[in-house]
DNA sequence: TCAAGCTTTCAAAGCGCTTTGGAAATTGTT
DNA sequence: AACAATTTCCAAAGCGCTTTGAAAGCTTGA
C-alpha cells in the first residue's frame, strides 16, 4: 500500500474507499503509528501550535494566578481540533520580540495576547506581522481592529459599588490592580461613577494600586483602613487580594462582613472556588476558564479563516450575594 | 552564497570564516530572518519542546496552583537552551495516552512529570517509552531508576511536627493533600513520626486529606476544631489552605498564633509570598519555582547525555519562623 | 612555479510527511 | 464486448532546512 493511501486514509480524505480506510486505521493503531509532527508540520505549511506568552513582571517575578485557569480552558479546546500550546513565561520588556521570533521562525499559528494595557502596543505590532491572535481583555488606547475576549468590567464594578451605597455605604475604597493594566482601569472608571451618580466625593487616596497578590491585599487594606475617615466597604479585583484584605481586618479586630462590607472580583479559580450556598464573598463572578475556552475558539476559528473580521466577546459578570456585606454600621 | 554556508554561519559551525560569518549575520538581522522551525526540526531530527502535562481533576477541574511558578522557573532555562515548551492541561485518565501520542508523533525531546503519586506508573511506562523525563516529587513505590527533584517532605514535617510538640502543643492536626499524592504520604509520615517519638497517641480523625483549595482547608479546620478535644496547633501542606484555615478560626473567634497555632508549608508562590520581616506564617518553606528551574536543567542534560545515570536532587525546606505558632493557651 | 595541505565554499541528498497529476481498477452503459 | 465514467490507488515532487562529500580557493615550502 502505498505512502498516499496511508496518509489519505489517516486524513479523512474521501479518495480512499472506506475498506482500505479500517484495513489502514487497524494497521496504525496496532503499530501505534502516528504520523511525525515534525515531517507532517514541514508539509503542510502548519504549525498547528497556538502560543501563549505570559510575562512574569521584573519587578516582583509574580506570575499572574488566573493564567492557570485560563490556559486549562484554553489547552481543552486547542486539543479537540489537535493544536498544540506553546508556553513562555518572560519578563515583560521581551515580550514583543517573542512574538516577532515566533513569527520570523514560523512557529505558531496563532497567539494569546494576555493582560493587556490601557496602551498596549502589542496589537498593531501583531497585526503588522499579520499573525492572527486574540486578546485577553481589551485596550482602550487602540484604534485597531482585533478579536478580544473580556468581561464587562466597568459595569459590574459600577454595580458592585452601586450595591453597597445603597446598602447605605458612602465611603468605599479600591483596592485594584496595576494601574495600567486595561482591566484595572474600566473597574476604576465603573467605581468612579457609582460613586459620582450618587454624589459621592472621595480623595484619592481611598483608590489603591498594586499587583494582585496577598501581602499588597492586605497592606493596602491597611494603609484604607489607617485613614482618617476608614471606609467602611471595599471592592477589589482579585480574590486573593480580598483574602489579604481578610487578614487585615482580622488584624484591627474588624469582622468581615459586619464591620467593614468587601466586594470582590472573583475569577472563579479552581483553587479558591466559593461555592458555598452562602459564598463568603459578595462577588462579581466570571470564570476564567470560561474565557479561555472563548479566546481559543475564537482563535481557531479566526485561523480557518483568515478573512474574517475581528470580533469582540463581551462578558457580563454575574454579581453574586455573600456574606460580606452588610449595611454600615452606626458609629 | 550557498544554503550550506548560511547555515553553517548561522549555527555556528567552525568551517565558515569569521568574515562570512558576520556578512551572514548582519543580513539575517537586516531582514529579520530565522530558520524556519518546521523544516529546522525535520532535518535535525529533534524536536526542541519539552513537554509538561497538567492533570486536571476530573472531580474538582482543580488545577494546581503550585504549577505556574514551577513553569516559570522551568520556562527561564528552556529559553536559555532555545527549547519550547509544550503545555497540555488534560483529565488525569488519559495522562498516560498523551505521553504515548506525543512519543509517537515525536513532538517532544522529554517531559516532566507533575504530581506523581505514591504509586505511579507513569514512571515504568515512560521509561519503556525510552522517553527522557524528569519527576518533579518523587514515587515510593517504584523501584525504576529516574530523575528527580523533591523537597524533604517526610523531614521537614517532622520538624514542624517537633517545633510544634516542643512549644507544649500536644493536640496536633494535619490538613494534608490528597493521600495518594506522594508528597503527602511523606509528609504525613514526618508527622507521625514527630508524635510517635514523643508518645503522643492521636485518633486518626486529626488527620484529613483533601486537594489543597482554600474552601478545603477552611472545610477541614473547622472538622478538626469541631472533635471533642479541639487541637491545638495544626499543620498544613498549602498556604492556600491555610488561608481558608485562618478563615475557619477567625468564624470560631480564634485567633492565628494566640488561640491556635499553625505551620504551613510554603512552595513561595509568587502571590502569596510571606516575605514580612516576620512572617504571618511559621512555614517549611522550598520554592517550588526554584524546583522548576532544577529540574528543566537535569532535563535538558539527560537529553543531551543519554547514556546519563539518572539522578535525584533533594532540597531541603527552611523551617521559617512566623507569628503563627506560639505555645497553646492554658486551659 | 608547482604540488601539497589547508581553508572556505557549494551542489545534492536527505528528513518523513502531504499533495499533485496521472495511471489502474472497477463499475455502469450501450 | 467495448467504451466512458467513476472510483481507487500510486510515483514523484516538494516543504525549508541540515549534513555530507567533494570542489574550489588560498597558503606555504621546495
């Protein structure tokens, strides 16, 4: 039998009669003969690999937790249609050169862009090198076009907020992340107008910035907390900083919930799933794997035909009722 | 010039003139070429990717939070050698099949092993296999000869276990990872063995095992405070769970430290990183992202030697001390 | 000046597949 | 039975590199 047959039949091309097709299927499987990657790449002009370049910020070597939830959304579909993911964690001033190797040495299809910024030069960088890609997130600051998979940040931030004035709260602090990253800013645009819609005038200082990790959850809380006039309720964008924020107030004697109302962004983490019947948190909720398994659909989708226009996937966050939060209490 | 020379010139081959070489250079900068990856790795015969496979728990979708630190460390040295790496997050019945279709399809020079269990057999296959791996734990129960990198779990529990019992705690719990991990089965050794050689005699109700999320950590503390004779110091595998542990005392009015003391240990994640000048958590404290650089270095050797004797390296947890343990109130 | 011995360059043969274009086998039609 | 139409198969070319083996260019010593 010869090479072609072989390869038509693994293919699913219909030239080959459906006899010869199982004589040929049985023979590959006995043998567990899979066609060379390497050899089947060369040939047909494919990759069959999409890229995800994460970057590990200098400053602080953090990794970003939620990419593990989103890759694991991502890698599901990626394998239905037998992409491979290729992963490279960098420090951010190398990223764009990562793309423009990946692309010079032809070795992915396609890419994820990850949080991007308010500014973020990656995506007309990405549409010059004509590489097809998606983005996590947006970028306000572009006039390209580009398919982006995001949640509604300003609006549920806006709603979380709007629910803890009317539980009767009128001084609320942000705890956000980077100021600018694209994501930190729309909930810091959703915070500041609940609070103007409702003639609320605020310093500052009440907003803070800052990676999202455990340690700047809890410092930031503090530094709130030690103001003259200590908000009384909290929203914030990670879950991870609220369990910072947690330890804070258990530090100044404040119960959750009770003394002081926290609102958080939760992303729905495998590892900090909040599923009880009453969640510990008052949330707004989005899973991250869910926009995973979206951003690499559109991905594929967008790599089967090239002529398509980009497209945007708009999220809404649903705001989920916990324990956290309670009407002030009366000084 | 010839194919063959800009070849040469390109991977460095000594046969090409200094002069040639820089000419090469500079035009391959000018027009920003690249080998193209697809043919490069035909023609060689490699394929320059590692292969890192994730399992997902089909029960819980838990990703390890541990792994993306653990693929930064590994991703910094891959880069260093121009390897790629290929990630694949899948439920962990069909791990095996993977490592089969990649060797197969030969789309990978080795893999690492995440997560081995007390008896794996992935270690068997892959040598079978001939496939290069590196394990990052390792497995009691096998006698194959294989890399592999792990921290002293079995001792530094021990430790935690003894600094507890020596501070006057003689009701200690463990919240430990699920049993069959190999990690876990150590840990809860060293455990055991700090009480036996101090004859403290405990239920096994004092003991549970669970995948290490904060809602579980949260879930089996408040078990443990629960029993008629509460303990008084708790030991714990993940500082995520023992977030959701101080979320439990916090719920019984106990306070960290004072009340009840915990040790946890700590893989140093990048968002959770106890780095206070006194750290809230007295911790056995190994980076795990130290553990990724570690093992994609004995890795990538192994692929260069074959003929290597496999090889073990031991690190061995700091026991830090934080505010967390302190001698048990009297009664 | 010429042969021997290096250094530098190159043409051609793979790597293991997919794909093309055409030949052989089978089926259907008169 | 003969031919056309269709189905099934195959030989060969090519994907873009690396590597081999040999040729060309350059030095050196007699």
């Amino acid at each position: 039998m010869s090479q072609t047959t072989v390869s038509r039949a693994l293919n699913g091309f219909p030239e080959v009669s459906e006899k010869t097709r199982q004589v040929v299927l049985e023979a590959a499987a006995k043998h567990n003969y899979k066609p060379n990657t390497r050899a089947r790449r060369l040939a047909t002009g494919k990759s069959m690999t999409i890229g995800h370049l994460v970057c590990v910020s200098k400053e602080h070597e953090m990794v970003n937790p939620i990419f593990a939830d989103f890759i694991a959304g991502a890698s599901a579909r990626y394998a239905q249609s037998r992409y491979d993911l290729l992963l490279s964690l960098v420090p951010d001033e190398v990223e764009f050169s990562s793309y423009k190797e990946w692309a010079a040495r032809s070795a992915v299809d396609g890419v994820v862009v990850h949080a991007p910024r308010v500014d973020e030069q990656r995506i007309a960088q990405l549409n010059d090198l004509n590489m097809p890609f998606v983005v996590h997130g947006r970028s306000s600051n572009t006039f390209e076009k580009y398919n982006w998979v995001d949640v509604n940040n300003e609006r549920s931030f806006f709603r979380a907020t709007q629910l803890l004035i009317e539980l009767g709260h009128t001084t609320i602090g942000l705890i956000n992340g980077v100021a600018d990253m694209d994501f930190a800013m729309r909930r810091a645009q959703g915070y500041q107008r609940a609070l103007k819609e409702n003639n609320i005038e605020q310093a500052d200082s009440y907003v803070t910035h800052s990676e999202m990790t455990e340690p700047n959850g809890y410092k930031n809380a503090l530094a709130l907390l030690d103001l003259p006039d200590p908000p009384t309720a909290l929203v914030t964008s990670s879950i991870i900083m609220a369990n910072g924020i947690r330890r804070a107030l258990d530090e100044h004697e404040l119960k959750l919930g009770r003394d002081v109302s926290v609102i958080t962004h939760d992303d729905d983490l495998s590892y900090f799933r909040d599923a009880a019947a009453v969640p510990v948190y008052t949330a707004t909720r989005s899973s991250v794997r869910e926009a995973g398994r979206l951003s690499a659909d559109l991905l594929l989708k967008t790599i089967a035909d090239p002529g398509r226009d980009p497209e945007g996937i708009l999220l809404d966050a649903e705001l989920i009722l916990g324990s956290s939060t309670k009407p002030p209490r009366p000084r």
